[in-house]
C-alpha cells in the first residue's frame, strides 16, 4: 500500500523523464564506436556533444519537478516519504542505464548512418533532425534494431580494462545521479541553510560534468582516434565503451547507498556559507 501512495502522477512522470536522461546519457557512449566505426571521428564528436549537452541540461531540469514533489509530500512521515520517493527515482536511473545498455548495438548501427547523413549535409545538426523525424527514418530504424548478444562481448579481455577510469567512471556517475535530490533534501535536513543546500546542487552537477570532460571523455576519444589511424583494434574501444556502461550501471546503483550520507554532507557544508 505504501508503495501505491509513493507513485504519484508526479513521480511516475519524473522517473519517466530521469529514464530517458539516463538512456540517452548511455547511448552517447554509442556515437564514440559508431564514428570509429565510419572512420569520421570530428562528425562523430559533433554528434555525440549534441547529445550530451542536451542530456546533461535536461538533468536540471528535474529541479521544478522535484521540487514540487517536495511541495506535495504529506506531513505525516514527511522525510521518510519523501527519501522514498527520491530513491525510486534514483531506481529510475538505474533502469533508463539499462534501457540504454540493451538498445547499445541498435543504436550503433543507427548513429552510424547519421554521423554519415552529418558528414554530407555539411555539420547541419537542425537538417539531420529534420531527416530523423519522419515516417522513412523510424520504418528503417525499427529495422536496425538489434537484440543484445553474449557474442558481443568477444575479444573483451579483462586485463586490457583500465581499473581507475572504471571506478573513477562509477563514483562521478553516483555523484551526477544524485547530486539534485542530495541537495534538495539537504535543504530539508537544515532550516538555517536550506537555500544555500539548494542551489548546491547546480555546482555538484557543475563539478561532475568536468570531472567527466576532462578525464573520462578525452581517453575514449584518443582510443577512437588510435582505431581509425590503425594503432588500436575496434574490439579494444568496443571493450572500453562497454566497461564504461557497465562502470555508469554500477554508480547509478552506488548512488543509493551515498544519498543520504550526501545529503548530510551538503547539509553540513551549507552551514559554513551562512
């Protein structure tokens, strides 16, 4: 019963809204492999920072959302209701990861073709759009559609797996997933400093993007250079894409068990700006 009170209008919208963040957020990973792929690294980068940068602007835009879930919350068993609820949003996270995971090779074969329609209508992103969102385009997407296999992963070796970027890869991921609800709920831990807690969160989402375009986006996009210039296998980026998914899987789902010690942090840190 307690979890039909949770899911409200409001969270089901909101957790519809975080699944497609995080799809996209993992599919991007997708337009490294399919420009290594077509061997036209530039157009892909042009495509894949298209895609992040509407993804990572959508994440804040959650912001109204969850504010209003906090708005609305019953008195009665106030925070636990609503620590409730942020989790099942992080849970959302989690599943749209998955969601992206899963649809990872169809969508290969999809931005492969569109970082060559980019090529040929000379870097024009609105005219690709315009190209993508027609009746023609789905039919022959639907037919690129690919069901995940245990013979993707051939040639993945272990040993070739760099175990800082992975783990570096999942906490700023747990970070990014939570760095909104930490924030808001941090506001409602202190009264003293509950605006400084909320507008926290902008500069904790700030932080996590920079950590990821300095050190995680520049080593997947040397290793796409290294395989078109023939210094590196396609296996080898196709490991490292999936071990990257695998590694953001894995923080969506740390991003539990740091939430509310998070939100304690912000809630403590706050106080020093008052």
């Amino acid at each position: 019963m307690f979890f039909l009170d949770l899911m409200t209008g409001k969270i089901v919208f909101t957790s519809l809204f975080i699944i497609l963040i995080h799809s996209i957020e993992t599919l991007a990973y997708a337009v490294r492999l399919s420009g290594a792929r077509v061997k036209l690294i530039a157009s892909g980068l042009s495509l894949f920072s298209t895609i992040v940068i509407v993804s990572r602007m959508a994440n804040m835009g959650q912001q109204p959302l969850l504010g209003s879930i906090i708005d609305t919350a019953p008195e009665q068993n106030f925070l636990v209701f609503v620590e409730s609820q942020f989790r099942v949003l992080i849970g959302a996270s989690t599943i749209g990861t998955i969601i992206g995971i899963l649809l990872l090779p169809t969508f290969i074969a999809i931005f492969s073709r569109a970082i060559i329609r980019l090529a040929d209508e000379e870097g024009s992103v609105p005219s690709l759009l315009k190209m993508g969102f027609n009746w023609k385009s789905a039919k022959r997407m639907v037919k690129h559609f690919k069901i995940p296999r245990i013979s993707y992963l051939n040639g993945l070796k272990l040993s070739e797996i760099p175990k800082r970027l992975f783990i570096f890869n999942m906490f700023v991921t747990a970070i990014y997933t939570i760095g909104v609800l930490a924030a808001l709920y941090a506001s409602l831990l202190t009264t003293a400093s509950s605006n400084t807690a909320v507008m926290a969160s902008g500069l904790i989402n700030g932080v996590a993007t920079i950590l990821l375009s300095i050190f995680v986006d520049p080593k997947i996009s040397v290793m796409s250079d290294n395989v078109v210039h023939g210094k590196a296998k396609y296996s080898s980026l196709k490991g490292i894409s999936i071990m990257m998914v695998t590694s953001r899987l894995i923080g969506t789902v740390l991003a539990q068990i740091m939430f509310i010690p998070g939100a304690y942090y912000i809630a403590w840190a706050s106080k020093f700006f008052v």
